[in-house]
C-alpha cells in the first residue's frame, strides 16, 4: 500500500479496473476495465440494468473485493496491493458502508450497533461521539431501542449513524432506500443530501431513478462498463435513459 502526499480532489479513483468471476464458457467480466473519479464532496448515484455491475463496482471502490487488474485509489492512497489487514484497517476507519437490508445486530441497542466499529477500531467509544451520530441522522431520542423496536427507515438511519461515526472519508450505500417505503426513503434520501451538502462524499448504488435523482451526478453501467453520465438530472431524465440502456 502506497500513499502519497499530493492534495487530491478525489474521494476515490478506480484506474483501468476489471474485475471478473468464473471461468470458461461461464466467466463473466463483471466489471471490465473501468475509469471512473468519485470527487470530494460531492453525491453519485450508480445505475444501470440487472447485473451490470453496480456492486461489484461499489465493492471493489471500497476495498471489499479486489480488482483483477488496474487500480483503486482512496485519496492518496493505493488500496491495489494492501495486504488484508491492512485492508480491514481502512474499512474500519477511512470507509463507511450502509446497506439495503440495514444489517444492524438485533441484541444490540441503537447506540451499541452505532458504538461498533469504534469498538471494532479499538477506540474507546464516547458516549458523546455516540449519541451525537444518533442525534445527527434525527434519533437522539431512540438510543436505547432494539432495531425491532425502530421502523425499516429508523433502521436504516442508525445503520447511516453507525457508517458515520468514525468519520469515513467515503460513505458507499448499496441500495439504501431499496427496503423503504416512499416516506421512509425520502427521510434517508434527505439525511444524505444534507450530508453530501455539508461536504461528505457517497457513493450510492440504486435502481429507484428518483433516489438517483437527488444526487449530484449518476453514472450508468451496462455489461460492465460505464457507458454514460447525467450531472443535475431530474428523476424524469434518469429513468428516461435507464430505459433506452435496458433495451
Ligand atoms: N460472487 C459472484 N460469483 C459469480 N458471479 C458473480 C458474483 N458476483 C457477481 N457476479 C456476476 O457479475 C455480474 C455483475 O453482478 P453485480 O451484482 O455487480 O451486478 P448489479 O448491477 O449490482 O446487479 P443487480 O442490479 O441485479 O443487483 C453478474 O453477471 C453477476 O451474476
């Protein structure tokens, strides 16, 4: 693992990256050879057809599955060639990952699934720092509850809490609102563009055109490739261009 010192716009980098899965007449290229710069700051939805690639996308930008060939960078620094602890170490302190099925631990309380990974990073977590993830995504009041006491959209904010709380330079979301009924996914959409707004970089893969809609940029993959991009698009204008790729 390298790291350089050079000021970066870019949350993460993926440079030339292919990713595949089988072999013979079933290998699949599920990412194939892919160029792509996530910049700070700023909120990307990534869309396209059933099986084109979006999460394994998302996986490989986040340091959870390893590309077969090319590069990914997080900043300054190339995640390619770390060794698995050290892999695991990013994961724990420079990465945030929420998704679909919110995956909280059902025994545990909101403030104990959010105080996890500080746990899981070996730092002592503040009570403090704590509720303050819970107050910011609306739930300072719900701390003590279990996850089947919360609603599917309560859930998933303290999943977005507990992906916040060590401060991630990148928050990834793997269909966020996918579980959600409309009212709940607006809140969830609505705690992600304040945060996108106050400066935090997401990384959001969805199939829901109106979710895609509230980020700042949408990239869209076909067969493994990005094939296009919409910057400032409405809902409309997304689903209008998923659609000609679907056909
Ligand atoms: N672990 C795996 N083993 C074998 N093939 C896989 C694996 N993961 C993904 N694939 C294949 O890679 C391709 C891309 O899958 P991926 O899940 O990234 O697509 P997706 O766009 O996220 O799909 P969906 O919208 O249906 O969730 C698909 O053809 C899929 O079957």
């Amino acid at each position: 693992m390298t790291t350089t010192s050079t000021p970066t716009t870019t949350a993460v980098a993926l440079r030339g990256v292919s990713r595949g899965y089988g072999r013979g007449a079933t290998a699949v290229r599920a990412v194939d050879d892919v160029d792509v710069e996530f910049r700070r700051g700023t909120w990307t939805a990534v869309m396209g057809p059933s099986g084109s690639g979006k999460s394994t996308l998302l996986h490989l930008a986040a340091g959870l599955e390893r590309a077969d060939s090319g590069r990914v960078l997080l900043g300054d620094t190339d995640i390619t060639a770390a060794s698995d602890n050290e892999l695991t170490a990013l994961r724990r302190t420079r990465i945030g990952f929420v998704f679909q099925s919110f995956n909280l631990i059902g025994s545990l309380s909101a403030e104990q699934n959010v105080a996890l990974p500080l746990r899981l990073a070996r730092r002592r977590p503040g009570r403090a720092q704590v509720r303050q993830a819970l107050d910011d995504v609306g739930l300072g009041d719900r701390a003590r509850h279990r996850p089947r006491e919360l609603s599917g959209g309560q859930q998933q904010r303290v999943a977005i809490a507990r992906a916040m709380v060590t401060a991630p330079e990148v928050l990834f979301a793997d269909e966020p609102t996918g579980a959600l009924d409309s009212t709940a996914a607006r809140t969830v959409l609505d705690l992600l563009r304040a945060m996108a707004d106050r400066g935090q970089s997401i990384v959001m893969v969805t199939h829901d055109p109106a979710a895609a809609a509230r980020a700042d940029g949408v990239l869209f993959l076909r067969d493994g490739r990005l094939v296009d991009h919409l910057a400032g698009a409405s809902a409309r204008e997304v689903a209008d261009r998923l659609v000609a790729l679907e056909r």
